[in-house]
C-alpha cells in the first residue's frame, strides 16, 4: 500500500481533511505532535513515504535526495516558493498543485484592511475601549482608484469584487489579459502610472528574483501621500524599512500586511505605528478556503505531474 504522510499541521487537525484521506488513504501519517518541520527533522518525518501532503515546510535538492522513496508532493496552498521545483523535476518527484483555490478568501481581506485603513477603525476601536469617543474623518472605498499589482488568480477575483464599489480599477502584470480587462472595464497600467495614480494599491505577486523589494524606497515615493497599501502576497515583495519610513513622515497615509519578510515580524517599532495594520498571514485562512486548499491536496496526491518551466506549475 502506498505511504501518505501529511507534514502540514493545519491539515493534520483538521477533522474534514483528516476523513477525507483517511477514506483514500487508511494508514496515512499526520504530524499530530504539532511539529514545526524543518531540515534533517522534515527528512525523518517524510522518510520511506512514497507521497506526502505539504504547506509551508522548504523542499530543497538536498531534501529530494534524502529522500528516494518520495514520488510526489501535493501542495497545501497556493505558493509554491518553499519548493525548490528545479530540483524537484531533476530529482523526479511531481507535484501535486492547484492554483486560486483561496481567491476569495485573499480578495475578501484586502477589502476588509482596506476599508479598516481608510475608515481607521482599528485605532478608533483602540480608543473607545480605553474610554474614548473620537470622531475620526475617514474616506470611502467606493469610487476610489485601486492598484492591482498582480492580476492572477486572487487580482481578477478583487477586480470583480471592487465593481461594486464603483472604483477604477488599474492593473499591472507581467502577462497580458486584454479580454477580461475589457470585460471587467480593467485598465493596464505601467507599474509607475499604477503608483502614482492609485488611492490604494494592492500586491498580489509572487516572490521570486523579479519581485523581491519591487515596491522600494523611490516606488513608494511615487504613490500619493494620502494613498493606502496592502500586501496580502508575500513577504519581501516591500522594502519594508522604507514602508516605516514613509510611514512616520507622513509620505504614505497607511499600509496593512498579512504577509513579512520575517514572520512573525521582528519590527515593533512598525507594528505600533497607529496607521499601519498588521494580520499574521491569515489571507487564506478562512474556513471555506482551508476545506477548498485541504481538497485540492488529497486530489493532488493521484491527480500531479514534474514541475515544467512555463508550463507546470503557474509562474515557474
């Protein structure tokens, strides 16, 4: 019989998707001590185990080659940037992989941090609890211009929630989607045009070479002083020292982050700044996008094929 072993801990309390393997795959291993998996210990865990279930634990070459036995790798999650997928096509393993299952869960956040920043409600909640009642102005969402960097799965699921605010929406991306921006009244933009022009922009890239730090200190100096920024993709995608800076000298209005270059983050004196909200990588948390993400998994377990530049997965 063939050997499952599922490393990601979310998935493995998981009552639904600890069920559903199980009927596939009875005499599957879960990380039920709550492990944080991680070098010679991720090796001992997935060792003579012909299929594993992973999320955020780091498969490299000398992963792969501690490793024979393992054929295929199901991804829990949409990310793949813990994969060294290189090494994972010379080494024969596939990959079992599922982009966009956690759409609306991202989209629906970066609504709800961009209204919570533009209406500073975590810092008036802040201070009705401690007996205030401010009266802070705020701003509208509705018929704002929104930057969308990044225009994958998750961007078109924001660009069609964002048409019942009535906003203009902008989006840059390194590909070209002329029909649906046409469809959803969407415009290409120049990543300069988009910062300068946008009330909020909103990062939906992933992190690779391209995209490390592509929001810089002289990036966030083209955006307006009274815009607001959001990262719901990944960390390292913002020089995050320049944010704060911008950030305390009143060059940016806000920024939220559900995602950093270290987490947890390492920066209290960015996390106290009273415009600026921070949420512990939460975007696709949502009960709803786990079940979607935890299913998606156990079809990719049968359902995979070896990672292939430009083809297989998404972005490689």
């Amino acid at each position: 019989m063939t050997r499952v072993v599922v490393a990601s801990r979310t998935f493995s309390r998981h009552p639904v998707l600890r069920k559903e393997l199980l009927a596939r795959y009875p005499d599957a291993t879960f990380n039920d001590r709550g492990l944080r998996l991680a070098g010679d210990a991720l090796v001992r865990f997935l060792d003579g185990h012909a299929k594993a279930i992973t999320a955020l634990e780091k498969l490299d070459a000398v992963t792969f080659a501690a490793l024979p036995a393992l054929k295929v790798v199901s991804k829990f999650g949409v990310g793949f940037e813990t994969i060294d997928l290189d090494a994972m096509a010379k080494a024969g393993v596939r990959l079992g992989w599922t982009g966009g299952v956690n759409r609306r869960s991202v989209a629906e956040l970066v609504i709800a941090l961009t209204i919570a920043l533009l209406r500073h409600l975590p810092e008036a909640g802040g201070e009705v609890k401690r007996g205030g009642w401010p009266q802070l102005p705020g701003r509208q969402l509705s018929e704002r211009t929104v930057g969308i960097v990044g225009c994958g799965h998750v961007g078109k699921d924001l660009a069609q929630l964002l048409r019942a605010f009535g906003c203009r929406v902008l989006a840059h991306d390194v590909h070209d989607f002329p029909d649906f921006y046409a469809e959803h009244g969407i415009e290409p933009a120049g990543l300069e045009k988009l910062l300068k022009e946008s009330d909020v922009v909103t990062l939906h890239v992933p992190l690779d070479a391209t995209t490390r730090n592509i929001i810089s200190a002289e990036r966030l100096g083209w955006m307006k002083p009274d815009a607001v920024l959001i990262n719901t993709a990944r960390g390292g995608v913002v020089d995050e020292r320049a944010l704060k800076a911008a950030l305390t000298n009143g060059r940016l209005a806000g920024a939220a982050f559900d995602v950093f270059t270290v987490e947890p983050p390492e920066d209290p004196e960015l996390l106290k700044l009273p415009n600026f909200i921070a949420t512990p990588h939460i975007g696709g948390g949502a009960e709803e996008a786990v079940l979607a993400m935890g299913c998606a998994a156990i079809e990719g377990l049968d359902d995979n094929r070896i990672p292939e530049p430009g083809v297989f997965p998404d972005g490689y």
